[in-house]
C-alpha cells in the first residue's frame, strides 16, 4: 500500500471511530429518555395523569426518610387498606 492509501485508511478509521463513539452518546441518551418515561408511566395512572398507589407508598416512604427522629408511628393509605407499623 502506498503511504497516500495509508494515511487515508488511517483517516477513514478515525472517522469511523468517531461516528461510531457519538452513535454510541446518542443511543445511550435516548435509553436514558426511555427509561425516565417508564419510570413515569410506572407511578402514574395514563388516562388521568394522577400518581398510583406505587407513587404514594414511594411519596410516603420518602415523607418516612425524610422525617426527623425515628420511632415514630406511621401511616400507609391506599385503596381499601391501612396499616400501622412502628417504624424503626
């Protein structure tokens, strides 16, 4: 191979490689995308766009974390059914 045909082919798999390195940025940004949709979908209810019971009981457990000092009695209310539990 020549040293022209050389530096071109280095050239060329550069280009390749750069092409490939943003393709790759791109497809990683748009799986984020998706992810952080199904993350929404999964708390929320789609013809109405209120939040389930999967997002009460993660609002009240964040709510629970968030609560200073422990011990304390908490609640969980969704559908039909409540419980009462210590938390520790």
């Amino acid at each position: 191979m020549s040293l022209v045909a050389a530096a071109l082919a280095d050239r060329f798999a550069a280009a390749t490689l750069l092409v490939v390195m943003v393709r790759t940025g791109l497809t990683f940004r748009e799986n984020r995308l998706i992810l952080e949709q199904i993350r929404e979908q999964a708390v929320t209810d789609a013809l109405t766009g209120l939040g389930n019971r999967r997002r009460l009981i993660d609002d009240l457990d964040r709510a629970r974390v968030q609560s200073p000092g422990s011990g304390s009695v908490g609640m969980r209310i969704a559908g039909d059914w409540i419980i009462w539990r210590t938390w520790d």
